[in-house]
C-alpha cells in the first residue's frame, strides 16, 4: 500500500490525508493493510502547475472487481492543496473512451474555467488535454468532479484544500479530509434505467407493514394512528420516502474506504484536530456525528463562521463543513455518517494508537415524513389557494435583506399534468429546520442539531445592499415516474434565467416533493437569510427541505452562463437551469 506523502505544513500545524501519513508523524510503526485489494489513496499536490489525468481501472471495493474512473490512478483523485492568491495552471489529460471534464466546485473562477459541458466549453475528448488556468481568490475546503454524464457515481472526484492569504483564523494542529462518497457495483447507466423505470425501486423499506400498523396502534392508539396515516394513504405517498437510491445498492465510503476498511486517522494527547467533511456523493445526505465528542463547525462551504458547537450536523450533497474536535488521548471515537434513510453508513475512526478502536453505534430509526413535509396539501386540491396567492402577489413588498421571502407562493401553470405529484402551498420556512430524521434528536438523545439558523459569517457581509428583486422557482417532480424540473419545466425545454450584472437578488426555493434538494449555484455566491442580514453565511449548496422553502441573497457579479441544479446525481439533469449574468 502506497504511502500518501505529507503535505507542507503551516506553522505548528501539520496535514495529512491517512492513517499512513499520521503514524509517520507520531513515530508509529507499520500501516493498516485493507480488507481487500484497493487502488492506492490519494495523495496531495501542492505548487501551482499540475497534471491530472483521467483514466479507466478496475476496482474492489465489496469484493467484486468492477470498472471505475481515477484521477491520476486513484478513487477519490489526489486532494489538490493551493494557496490564496495563487495562480494554478492544471492540466487535464482525458485517457478515457468518451468525454470528461471537471468542475471546481464552488471555487470562483472565468466562466470559460468552470468545466461544464454545453455551458462553458464542449468537454475534453478522449486522448486531449485541457488546460485549467485561474487565479485562487478565496481560502476553505471545497472539491472537484466530472459533470459529464454519470462519472462522479464511478469515482471521478476529489478534495481541495487552500490555505488563507491572511492567516487562519481556526487554531488545530492536525488537519484531516474526511470525504463521503458512495459506490455502487452496478452501473450508474443501470441504476439510471431503473429509477426511470419504477422511481421506488432501491426504496425497499417505504411500504409500511402490518406490523408496522401494529407497533403504532399499541404505542399511539387507532385514532391517533388513523390521522397520521390517512393524510399519506389519500394521497398515495409513504412517508417514508426520505431517499430514492440506497444501501441496497450503495457501500458508503470515506476516503474512498468502507466501513469493513475503517479509515483511521491518528491524533496526539493534548491536540486540536481539524475534520474537512466534504460530501462528494451521487446520492446520499449523510447525517454526521462522533459519538462522546463534541464538534465545533468553523466553516460552511470553505467560508469562515462563527463557530458552533453541536453534537450531529446534515451534510447535503456537495456541502462541505469543517469542524474542530480535541479528543483525549487514551481512547478512540468513531466517526459515523449514517444515510438520510438509514440504509447503510460510512465509518472511520479518530484514535491516539492504531491498536485502539471504538465501537460503530447502532443507526438510529428510519426517518418519518409528517404533514408538514408535504407543505400540507397536495397538487389535486390547490386551486383555491392559488387564485388567493396570486391576487395577493401585487400587494407583497421585498423584506429587509437577512429576513427571508414574504412574498406569497405562487404556482405557475406549468405546475401541473403528470410530472409534478405535489404541490406545497403552506411550505415552512426551512432555515430553523434540521430536517426529517433529526428534529426528534434533541429531545429523544440530547443532541445539539446543527440548522442553517445556527450559521453566521465570521465577518461582516461584503455586500451590504437590500435585494432589488425576487425570483421565485419551484423545485418539482413526480419521484414515481422519476420525472424531474423546476416550475414543471423540464430543464431542455427551458429559457434562462436572465440576471444583470451587480443586480442584487433574492432567490427563494420552494421544494414541491418529498425528498430534501441540495441545490447547487455555479459561480456565485449564495447568501442564507439566516435572520441577520450584517453576517449572511455565504454557501455555495443549500439543502431545501421536503415542502419547506428558503431564500438567500445572490449578488449577480461574474458575467457569464452559469447552472443552477440540483446536486443529486440523477435528478441533475431535471432540477436544472441556466443562470445568465449580462
């Protein structure tokens, strides 16, 4: 096993990217040999000229050899540590049979830069080389991916780590990436065709049983059991539709290792250690914690907030939070990021000796939809409330930056036909929401629940402007059918979204199905309204709750044609449109 080398250090403190690396540095002996053959973990590059290349392997991830995409020959690809202010060059050898690219995620960077095919540039072929050259403007933890078809699902993705110009302002010793993927043996082509052919397909657990029936007439009685139910059973829903592909296809990773493999990572007594929790998967909310360990959260998206203390935090799709732990020096956490529905985990553990180990604690139960997760009614029976939102649309007035949206919700008229099965028409605002599967935690375990409503920027918002203007979208789809879109438009058949350059906006997302949308804005930044409109956390991902809304501020300030989409892997493609800033 190939040992990831030691990446520059910064004052006292020290990044490594393994348990290699980290027993390197402690003096330990030896290195972890993994349950199965794998292909080596990712090293560190560092400088500001580099060469990746794209190319086919075969992998073993759960004991079945199976093709996947590696960046210079490993899954995750090496983690790419810059500088503020830097200019990187970075050169991108396509060795593949098709098309590739890659995507910075959430760096600003030239739109000609920004790696999406059909947006920016036409992809780089197969045998060609790309050459991504821009200057480094901001600091944090972000990563990098293919937005080409399916090739994040098959492993093409990695960490960025870049260090601030001005100096740190969180203080550790020790700095690790933790990245979350998935993996599945089948093809993503497969997992595709059956999701288009029954969109339940990997949700195995979202009929209720009669046991089920059972369980809940003891506990809560038929009548109270009754209410609960009823409101699902007329609108031919389960409210266990929480995730549409699951454990019964995917092993959740970290760094690229299972569970069975535990990535290990290795402090000492008396030291502050920094975690980089990225999530690059195609699929999978991940709900994060470290048992008997107490996590402050630094940073949201790579940007500096004032920190927060809590016990369990949701890390959307694409998100990125660091935190910062100190763990005593005679016993070992267990880092544990279990599945929004509960269906599988990635493990990894935090330890002072590699003979020391903690115990994976059992997953907590399968998360449960309630009324107001589908905004209270459903599409059948919405026309009353529309003529009312509209009649009231010409007497709404912006609120104060910070606030959030007062507008009514108003449903556009494509909202309607096969292609959109719900419509919320009472959605809560989603800002103080941990959302289904947590909201329960606080009071059943003790935990403190990491919200959006918990983020503030370490400093004060550059652009202190109110919002000139707010746009309204609707993520919508019918999951049945597996039939995606924003206001019922299909993203092929949409115009763009046209913004003027420096124009102030508001944007308020209102989520019309079951599932939580991490939607994702290219080359911009978006700026939660978390109630403070001087500290707005600046986020390049925002998790829109089932039936909820939210709404932040986008300052309209890099020309160019940009993608606002869904970060779900196959709802992409739907969930999807293009932002002109002219």
């Amino acid at each position: 096993m190939t040992k990831p080398p030691r990446c520059g250090s910064v004052s006292r403190r020290t990044f490594v990217t393994g348990i290699s690396a980290g027993m390197a540095l402690l003096g330990l002996p030896g290195s972890p040999t993994p349950a199965r053959a794998r292909v080596p973990p990712p090293t560190t590059l560092t400088g500001e000229n580099f060469s990746l290349q794209v190319d086919q392997r075969t992998v073993n991830l759960t004991g079945q050899p199976r093709n996947a995409i590696s960046v210079n020959g490993s899954i995750p690809g090496p983690i790419l540590h810059w500088h503020e202010g830097q200019t990187v060059t970075l050169n991108v050898l396509n060795q593949l049979d098709k098309n590739t690219s890659i995507h910075w995620y959430g760096i600003r960077v030239p739109n000609p830069m920004n790696g999406v095919p059909g947006l920016n540039f036409s992809g780089i072929r197969p045998g060609e080389n790309f050459r991504y050259r821009f200057k480094v403007t901001q600091s944090g933890t972000y990563w990098y991916h293919s937005h080409s078809g399916f090739q994040r699902q098959q492993g093409l993705y990695g960490a960025i780590v870049i260090d601030p110009a001005g100096g740190d302002p969180v203080t550790y010793d020790r700095d690790y990436v933790v990245l979350l993927s998935d993996w599945s043996d089948e093809s993503p082509q497969r997992i595709y065709s059956n999701l288009k052919k029954d969109g339940h397909y990997y949700n195995r657990r979202r009929h209720r049983t009669t046991t089920d029936l059972w369980r809940d007439v003891r506990a809560k009685g038929i009548e109270q059991t009754w209410r609960e139910r009823h409101p699902w059973n007329f609108a031919g829903m389960s409210d266990r539709d929480v995730s549409d592909v699951t454990g019964y296809t995917y092993s959740y990773l970290i760094n690229g290792q299972t569970p069975e493999d535990n990535w290990t990572a290795l402090f000492a007594p008396g030291e502050i250690v920094r975690l980089r929790f990225i999530n690059a998967s195609a699929m999978t909310i991940f709900d994060l914690r470290i048992p008997d360990l107490d996590m402050t959260v630094v940073t949201a998206d790579g940007q500096n907030i004032q920190p927060v203390r809590v016990d369990e935090f949701r890390l959307g799709t694409g998100e990125t939070y660091d935190v910062v732990v100190r763990p005593s020096g005679d016993r070992a956490y267990t880092l544990f990021a279990q599945a929004i529905d509960r269906g599988g985990y990635a493990r990894g553990t935090l330890t002072p000796a590699q003979s020391l180990s903690a115990e994976v604690p059992p997953m907590d139960p399968i998360p449960i939809l309630d009324k107001r997760d589908m905004g209270f009614i459903r599409a059948s029976g919405a026309r009353a409330a529309d003529r009312q939102s509209t009649a009231e649309e010409g007497n709404a007035k912006l609120a104060p930056a910070g606030l959030g949206s007062h507008s009514p919700i108003i449903h556009q008229p494509t909202e309607k036909g096969h292609g959109v099965a719900l419509r919320a028409l009472a959605p809560q605002n989603g800002m103080d929401d941990p959302g289904v599967g947590l909201r329960e935690h606080q009071q059943r375990y003790n935990r403190r629940i990491l919200t959006y409503g918990d983020l503030r920027s370490l400093t004060p918002s550059l652009d202190q402007r109110q919002p000139q203007r707010e746009l309204q979208l609707h993520l919508t789809g019918n999951p049945a059918r597996y039939l995606w879109s924003i206001d019922g438009v299909k993203y092929k058949n949409a115009t763009p979204i046209l913004l003027a350059y420096r124009e102030r906006l508001r944007i308020t997302l209102v989520n019309d199905t079951l599932l939580t949308q991490p939607m994702h804005l290219h080359g911009l930044w978006s700026e939660l309204e978390t109630g403070d409109g001087e500290y707005l956390p600046r986020k390049h991902t925002v998790m829109v709750q089932p039936g909820a809304k939210i709404s932040y501020l986008v300052n309209a300030d890099t020309r160019g044609r940009w993608a606002l989409h869904c970060q779900m892997l196959y709802r992409t493609y739907g969930i999807f449109r293009e932002v002109r800033v002219v």
